[in-house]
C-alpha cells in the first residue's frame, strides 16, 4: 500500500486550525497553502529518447563533429552556396622606418638578446687611454655609453615583464663595465678642467700675458736681450 503524503494528511488538521492558534513564524506558510495548489513533486529522472535539438551530441571537448548528413550555410568546396572562409597569412614582415631614432633602443633590432650575445663585450677605456683623444672623441663616446646604458635599461624592464628568468647577470655586468667607461671620461675632463686652471693662475702672473685683450693676440714676444758685452768678446776670440 502506497504511503499517503504528509502534505494531505495534515490539511484538515490546517484548515481547520485558525492563524491566530499557530506560531508567528508558519503564517504565511499556510496562508500559501490554502490559496495556491498543492503540487507534487517526483523524484524520478526524466527518461526521453530524442528532443528537438538537431545539434544534440556535437561536442568540442570529446571531438564529435557533424553528423553524415548534416548541412551547413557554407561549404569547403566550391558551389552555389558560399565558400568556406579561409585565414589570411601574413606574409609580410611589419616594419618602421629602418633609421628611426627609437631603433638605438634596441641592438639588432631585437627585442632581448642572449646572454651569449649579451657577454659579447670588451673591458672599460682608461684614463690613460682617453688622455690622448681630443674633446669631440670623448663627447662622441660619451652618447655611445648613453645610449648603450638605455639600450641595457630597456632590455631589463622588457626581461622582467616578460618574467624570461636569463640575462640578469650578464646584463649587469655589461651595464657596470659601461658605467666605468663614462667615470674614466668624466676623470679625464676633470684632469683638463685642473689643469686648465692651473695654467690660468700662471698667464695672470705672466708679464708678456695679457688676458683682457680680445682683439688680438693676448701673449707679446719679448724683446731681445743681448749677451753681456764682455761674455759677447768672450766668444768672438778664436
């Protein structure tokens, strides 16, 4: 014998118990079920052979694709239908201007660089070696430093964004080596600025110096002092 549900065996027991008899809280509960339709719910899964979905059993995860006779607005061979797009290849490299001022960043015109590539590099100029070299040399190499130390910057900003994991240390180690070449210019120019001065002090107290003319020349030849008279006879005996 079939169970009797709960529901029908306690609506006498409330339909027949005032609202004002029950708790506060099971008022509006039973105030629906008066109004409204008991329904009955089943607990049985719903069993149905086919639906109206033609697309039914496509799935892109386990790779079932179009069934034998399906149809599609398009199709891979050519006919009244349309054609079957197709990918456009890119075969043209895209480029900016080949001497472009923001190339300089980059060596190559590449992004990164090896560390084999990146350890590619001679040691620092010395004092001594820049000692000889003229003021335009030192202010040309001076740029090269610049613009190798940004090169180097960028580079390592571009290292970190892409989280690469190589190239720090020889990164580093290039960008020191830089840094040393730049410090020996500047000790080179300080050595010209001393001794500049230097020599300034000494022209001041110069007679033949004059240091306000600026209309000619500011040093004046001496006149000539003969040898003293008896040194002069002196020579002139055979």
């Amino acid at each position: 014998m079939a169970a009797t549900p709960l529901s029908r065996t306690m609506r006498p027991i409330l339909s027949s118990t005032r609202p004002d008899a029950l708790f506060s809280f099971l008022v509006p509960s039973v105030q629906c079920m008066r109004s409204a339709p008991m329904a009955r719910f089943s607990t049985s899964p719903i069993r149905c052979k086919k639906d109206n979905n033609s697309d039914r059993g496509l799935s892109a995860v386990r790779g079932t694709g179009l069934r034998a006779r399906q149809t599609l607005s398009v199709r891979p061979k050519k006919s009244g239908r349309q054609k079957l797009p197709k990918p456009v290849r890119i075969t043209e490299k895209i480029t900016g201007t080949p001497d472009h001022g923001l190339w300089d960043f980059f060596r190559d015109q590449q992004l990164l660089q090896t560390p084999v590539e990146e350890n590619k590099y001679g040691r620092a100029w010395t004092i001594g070696e820049l000692r000889s070299r003229d003021f335009e040399t030192l202010h040309q190499l001076w740029w090269v430093c610049a613009k190798e130390r940004n090169r180097l910057a960028t580079e390592k900003i571009e290292r970190h964004r892409l989280d690469a994991g190589y190239g720090d240390y020889e990164n580093k180690n290039r960008d020191e080596t830089v840094q040393k070449t730049m410090k020996a210019i500047l000790d080179t120019l300080a050595e010209r600025q001393q001794a500049y001065w230097e020599a300034y002090g000494l022209a001041k107290q110069d007679p033949a110096i004059d240091l306000s003319r600026t209309d000619g020349p500011q040093f004046t030849e001496p006149a000539y002092d003969p040898l003293d008279p008896e040194e002069d006879e002196a020579r002139s005996k055979p």
